[in-house]
C-alpha cells in the first residue's frame, strides 16, 4: 500500500481517505470555470489534532496540502495546483459554545452557515450572524478564508471583522489560538492583544483555520425585505449614501439584471430591515421611504418595487440555472460606492461582447464606506464554447476592475496576479516573508497568492 | 457509454454542486443524505455523484466497481428532489435510476447488487428462498386466498421471508381479522413488488415483475389493495399503471384510522410509554403521506407522540431503500444511516420507535442492537403495535 494514504489513514480512518479516481476527480473539479486540477490524496479529518498530524506528514513529504470548506468560492481556490492532499474539512463541524449575553458562538471552522442559521434560529432565535449570499453549505472557514461578507455588511462590515478569536493548524502543523482564548480565556475578544492576523483572506495559504468564535448580532421579531427602483444608476450612489446616513438598514444590495426582461436596465435597491415590533418597522420604513426615497418618487426618477418581502434565510440562490447550464462564476471586488454607475456600464459591455445576459450586484459595506460590486458570468457547462467566453469575460473584468481602481475580492490565480503585479513592492516582499516564515516548505495551497 | 444513450444528457450537467439537496428542511445540517452522511466525502453526495455520472458518460472517467459502488450508494429516499430548488429537481432520482439501467446493461454491477436481482430473477424474492415457500408466513393464522373479498393483502418479499417483518405482517393479519375487514392474499401466486429492481436499474425485470403480478390481479378481478410495505404501495401504486395495472392502493395505515374510528379496532392502552415515529420514504416523500400513521398512533392510549427533530420532508431515511436492507452498501459504520437514526430516535427519550415499513424494521432493529440501545428503545412496526402482541 502507498505509505501516504497508509499514513492517512492511520491519521483519518480508512472511511475517510481516498487515493481512487472517483474521489480524486471529484475534488479535482471547481463550481466554476477553472480547470481541473488533481489531487493526489483526499481526507475527511475530524478534529485538529488529525489535521495538525496531517500537516506534519505532509512536510515531511513535502506534499501539498489544500483546505476545502465548502468548495463554493467559485474562483478555483481549494482546487489542487500542485496535487497533494485535499483536506476536506466538513466533518469539524461542531459548535462547541453559545454564549447569548456575551453574543458569540464558537464553532469549529468545517461547519456550514446553513447549520448555524438553524441553530440559532431555534436555540437563541434572539442572536443572528451575517450569512453570506453563497449557498448554505459554504463553512464558517472558508467564507474567512475568502474576506467573505454576508446580510449584516451594512452595520458590521466583513465577516471576517466579526470574530472574536480563531484556532489556526499553522503550515508547520503547530495549534495556535488568538484573542482571549490565547491565554486561556473565553472566546470573548480578538483584541487588544498584539496583532497576529495573518489569516483572513489567505485562501488557506497561512494555514488552516479550524474553529473560529463568531461575533453575534440582535435577530429581530419582525424581518421584512423592501425594493425601490431607479432607472439611472447614478443615482444609486446617492441614495445609498442617504440611506446610510440614517442607518436604518440591516442590508442594502443594488441589483441590475437583464433577465428577466421588465428588470431590463433597471437598478433594484434591496434594503432588508428588522424591528422587534410592528411599530418599530414602520419607523424605520417611513424614516427610509418617506424621509429618503420620496423625494425620487416626485421626481418621477424612482419608484418602489416592493414592500414587506419575506426574507429568506439561508437565502436560496438558483442563479447556475439562469442559462439552465449549471455554471456561473463571477468577478468580486471591493470598490467606493461611488463606483457602482461605472462598474455597471462597464459590466454590461463586457457581458454583451461575450454574448451572455449581463448581471450585476453591488452590497453595501459597512456605512458605505464600500461596496462589494460583482459581474456575474453564467455558462453551459455542456457547452465548452460558453464556459470559454465566461472565462474570458471573467479576465477581462479583473482588468477592469483594476483599472476603474477597485479591489479585486477573492480573486482567481489569474487575478491574484494582476494584484500582486500592481502591489507596492515592500508589501508584495512583506507578503513573501510572511509565506515564507510560516510554511517554509511552502505547502499550503501553492500556487495561490505566491509572490515571485 | 454513448452519450445518446442516456436519457438525461440534456439535463446531467445542469447540477451545480451547491449543496442544498444534503440539507433537511429547517437547514439543522449537511448529513439528512444518507449516503453523504456515511462517506462525508463530495464524491457521495448527490452533486458528486450526478458530476461523476456525467463524466463516465462523457469518457472523461471509465465506469470501475468504485464508481458503481458510489452510484448504487444512493438509497433513492429523495431528500434531494425535496431540496434542491432547481427546475429539473423532480428528476435527480431518475438521472440516477437511468445510469444503474446502463451498468445494468453492461452487466458492471456491485456484485450484492447482482445477487439481490439475481435471486428475484430464479425465487421472486430477493432472499433467495424458494417461490413455494412464499406463503409460509402465514400458516397459523387462516387467511383466506384472495377470492373475491373486498381487499388484496399485499405482503411482499419482506413480509413474506424476512423473520422479523413476518412478525409485522402477522400482526397486521390478525388485525384485519379482528376488525372482520373482507380480505385475502395471494399466497404463493404473489411475486416481488419489483420498486427496488426499478431503482436499481433493472428495467426488463421490474417489467416482468408487474406483468405477473397484474395477471394474477387481473384474473382474480382485484380492484383495492393493501400493503404492508410503502415500497410496494409505491410500485403498484406509481409503477403498474405503466404497465396498465390500475388499482385503488392503500398502505395499511390509510385503513387502520377508519378501523379504529368505526370501532372495529381497539388499540391498546400503553400507559406512560412514549413513542417515535420515523417516516419510511415511501410513504412520506415519495408519496406525501404523513398523517394516517400518526393517526393511528395517536389512538393508542396512555402514550405520548414526539416527533424526532427529522420528520416528516425531513426525516432522516434508514439507508434501507433501494435494496440497500439487502445489499447493505452503507453498512459498517458508526455513521451507517440506520444507527444515525437510531440514535436520533433515542435521544428524544422514547421507548418506542414506531415504524411503518418492514425494511425500516429490520434496519433500525438492528441499528438498535448495534447501538447498545436494546432495553433503552424497542422498534415495532405500527401493525404489532396496535395488535399488541408481543414480537416473536
């Protein structure tokens, strides 16, 4: 038998280690347009302890390893560059502490948001966490891994700002803690000890991320989704900034989508508030309709969409099948609001050159300090000539968003290399030293983030 | 395999992988698949197998005895369809059932899978037991051949061979007979039900099944049946007609509340016992019933119904279906389904795990033994609950 998958198997369990086809082409393969890329070994851990084994075994074999969450970035990020061994992490799923008054819950890093959206909708339907726009099978982890944000980026800004503490498997296989779990603690703060966040938004290349105490926030009685629409989308800066002046908001997204065609060039503005009575929702309403919004109605610019809309949560996402072919990806980025009018023309066009229905979304970060703008590119997975064009939109628009003077969020290798080359050249070399100094026998996920 | 083959070509790659269909209703987790929850690795999940089906299709993969091993894990319990908000939903099962169907065509089947039709082929059952001795079961109990009473009694393969559903359908016959309700079976004129051979791809002999078992209705001038299994009541409810065998269906506990209500029957009193129900499949998701057995349990006095947190859409399956209680491609485990549920079912506090269908009686009864649970939860099928006898 191969000593490795021996050794894995000591380490995981016979059931849940693979080195066969099945397997390795199933974990070979991202949702979105990158291509195939194998890995040699596939295990199932279940407690840190196996992954810091794991970890050890793979430096010692100058392997390869690549943490997977729930595959759902899209972007090909847990996909295998140089083989080795894929660490499926799903099995570290426990939550390990709910703490109401102080309103966080630890969890280990594998779990899905879906599971932790149902738990606190029955055991503390009082405490809510920001769950991002991915399916509810995308894990706690890798959403950090990614800078990912989620339905409470108005108030709280990233997921990733909203944790209290993390236990990382460091790429020399060591366990570290940071915030007050370091000392022994409860998992209250990340701060104000010394900053050692060298993790969030890595995509695993730091190390692997295994239980993470999640900041909570008030869940409402009363939730409701409302939908105003303009059709000149310069004006959606605007309104987004008077909305959060009044900061009423729990989540505000600009959404312009060609299908179906009555949407057709028109920019929808979802703006999710709660109250936990009916009076205070109308406050809050009124204060955003007619306070902000009315005054675009008169002027004949604007109109409301829709009032009270039940929101879903998890939300569902049907949009792979849009073209009803199984594929999307989407470029994200991290731009001023300010930029929403140029990013939406500038998308359309790009969609319209590759022939697919343009589709665009903008969320609001923080007090519009940013917004997370995407350009999402659907394909035919059956159809190799439209996963090239999406692949190719998908280029295109990192440049662009290069260009325009955004941020490109959680980008595929292709984009990290656009960044990498644009970075100033003592924080590219400080990145470097970093990845150096923690995984000198560069293991973790290689091939993403690697500075030449 | 030629890719014009395959009946959902145009359909196979629309699967995105997103994950919602390893997900119950209310979200509580990623495991209410049971062949997901048993491997907990993507190449057993339904995305996985769906992509991997492609790529055997495409040649990207050849078919080995790994990859029918993965496709023939899927126990058909359809959490899935349930889940999964896209349009070609309702057709997951069938991308699946169309797959085995080639394997089967090519005679590359895991090789339990071919001893379960291999026995249905030469017995009728999928045991392996003499077609002769199909109505053992009942021999203390005088049943009447099916002439031209008011119900057939449709007992199936497992009722009829299998030790412990024998109990289960005993009980169920003693019942029909103390509520003088017109009744008769087939004895050793019945056959295999032929649900699991549709599942498991066997498309010429499911065919061969419900033609035999629709001329021997047909002769007798049959028109309402009773199951004791909710896999048959599927068949012969869903599959028959296809083959031009239209009948009025029920599973049992459809009759017993009319029974029980009209007076005909008087359940027990089991005084401060609690019971659990697990939904069986093919009673709930694949045919939305999940009233009439809670009906009847409610009438059983002194008890009290709670509900495991999976119920109903979301009920966790006992990995039975499909013919998996016979070729057990999920066994082995502390994760194998049936002790997942097993141990849901025990910690709600009952005593009694109620179940309606007699794979799912004899899978949890032995996940219960595995378990160590035996003396803490009992597993009794409706029927021997209501008769109150205890199991032989």
């Amino acid at each position: 038998m191969d000593s490795i998958y021996a050794a894995l198997m000591d380490i995981v369990g016979e059931d849940y280690v693979s080195n066969q086809t099945e397997e390795l082409f199933t974990y070979s393969k991202d949702l979105g347009t990158s291509e195939p890329q194998w890995p040699d070994y596939v295990a199932a851990p279940k407690t840190v302890e196996q992954v810091s084994r794991i970890v050890k075994l793979a430096n010692e074999q100058k392997l390869a390893v690549v943490p997977l969450g729930g595959g759902l970035s899209l972007a090909g990020l847990a996909l295998p560059l140089r083989g080795g061994i894929t660490l499926d992490l799903k099995r570290m799923d426990q939550i390990l502490e709910l703490n109401e008054q102080s309103r966080y819950i630890v969890v280990e890093a594998g779990i899905s948001h879906g599971k932790v959206t149902a738990y606190l909708h029955k055991h503390a339907p009082r405490l809510m966490h920001s769950e991002p726009g991915a399916p509810a099978a995308a894990t706690i982890g890798g959403n950090l891994a990614i800078h990912g944000q989620g339905d409470l980026a108005h108030p709280y800004g990233f997921n990733s700002d909203m944790i209290n503490g993390l236990e990382v498997v460091l790429p020399t296989g060591e366990i570290c803690r940071f915030g007050s779990c370091a000392i022994g603690n409860d998992w209250y703060t990340l701060h104000p000890l010394p900053d050692l966040q060298l993790f969030l938004g890595w995509s695993g290349c730091t190390g692997i991320i295994t239980k993470v105490s999640l900041r909570l926030f008030p869940c409402k009685k009363f939730q409701e989704q409302d939908l105003f629409i303009v059709q000149d989308e310069n004006l959606v800066p605007e309104i987004i900034y008077e909305m959060t002046h009044i900061g009423m908001a729990e989540d505000i997204m600009a959404i312009s989508q060609e299908i179906p065609p009555p949407f057709n060039r028109l920019h929808c503005i979802l703006v999710n508030i709660s109250g936990d009575s009916k009076e205070e929702l109308e406050f809050k309403r009124q204060l955003i309709f007619d306070g902000k919004l009315a005054r675009y109605i008169e002027d004949g610019v604007g109109g409301i969409g829709a009032v009270g809309q039940k929101i879903e949560r998890p939300q569902v996402s049907k949009t792979s099948d849009w073209r009803k072919g199984g594929g999307f990806e989407y470029v994200g980025s991290i731009v001023p609001v300010s930029y929403y009018p140029e990013c939406y023309r500038r998308g359309s066009e790009i969609s319209a050159r590759h022939g697919i229905p343009y589709t665009v979304l903008g969320r609001v970060v923080g007090s519009s300090h940013g917004m997370m703008f995407s350009w999402t590119y659907a394909f035919n997975r059956a159809d190799e000539e439209t996963v090239r064009h999406a692949r190719e939109a998908l280029h295109e628009t990192d440049r662009m968003v290069l260009e325009l003077g955004g941020t490109l969020w959680k980008p595929a290798v292709f984009g990290q290399k656009l960044v990498m080359d644009r970075m100033d050249p003592n924080t590219l070399q400080m990145m470097k030293k970093v990845k150096h100094l923690l995984d000198p026998n560069g293991i973790m996920n290689p091939g993403n983030w690697e500075v030449a | 395999m030629a890719q014009t083959q395959y009946k959902y070509m145009d359909m196979i790659h629309r699967c995105f992988r997103c994950g919602y269909c390893k997900f119950p209703q209310d979200w509580e987790d990623v495991d209410n698949c049971p062949a997901y929850a048993r491997h907990r690795l993507e190449s057993h999940s339904n995305g996985g197998r769906l992509w991997l089906i492609r790529a055997w299709i495409t040649g990207e993969l050849e078919l080995t005895d790994h990859l029918a091993e993965i496709i023939y894990s899927c126990v058909a319990c359809k959490n899935c369809e349930e889940k999964c908000p896209l349009s070609f939903s309702d057709d997951i099962l069938n991308m699946v059932i169309a797959a085995r169907a080639e394997m089967v065509a090519q005679g590359r089947i895991p090789s339990p899978v071919k001893t379960y039709l291999k026995n249905i082929q030469l017995h009728g059952n999928p045991y392996g037991i003499g077609a002769k001795k199909r109505s053992d079961w009942m021999q203390e109990l005088s049943i009447e051949p099916f002439e031209k009473q008011e119900f057939l009694f449709f007992v199936g393969s497992e009722g009829a061979y299998d030790s412990r559903a024998q109990h289960a359908a005993r009980a169920l016959s003693r019942l029909f007979q103390k509520a003088e309700l017109s009744f008769g079976v087939l004895g050793n004129d019945e056959t295999d039900d032929g649900n699991e051979v549709e599942l498991l791809g066997e498309e010429g002999l499911v065919e061969m099944l419900a033609e035999k078992n629709i001329a021997s209705f047909n002769e007798r001038g049959i028109k309402n049946i009773i199951t004791l299994s909710p896999h048959a009541y599927n068949a012969l409810k869903n599959i028959y007609p296809r083959f031009g065998g239209s009948y009025q269906v029920y599973h049992y506990t459809q009759i017993l509340p009319n029974l029980i209500q009209s007076g005909r029957l008087h359940p027990p009193k089991l005084e401060n016992t609690t019971i659990t129900y697990h939904d069986p499949c093919f009673l709930g998701r694949w045919n939305r019933e999940y009233t009439a057995p809670r009906r009847v349990l409610q009438a059983i006095g002194g008890s009290k119904l709670i509900e495991m947190d999976r119920n109903r859409k979301s009920a966790f399956c006992c990995g039975g279906g499909s013919g998996n209680y016979y070729t057990d491609l999920l066994g082995g485990s502390d994760d194998s389904p049936a002790r997942i549920r097993a141990r849901q079912a025990h910690a709600t506090g009952a005593t009694i795990l109620a179940v309606a269908c007699p794979n799912c009686l004899t899978m949890l009864e032995d996940a219960v033994k595995v378990e160590g649970l035996e003396g803490k939860i009992q597993v009794k099928d409706i029927a021997e609950l209501i008769d109150g006898e205890s199991a032989s």
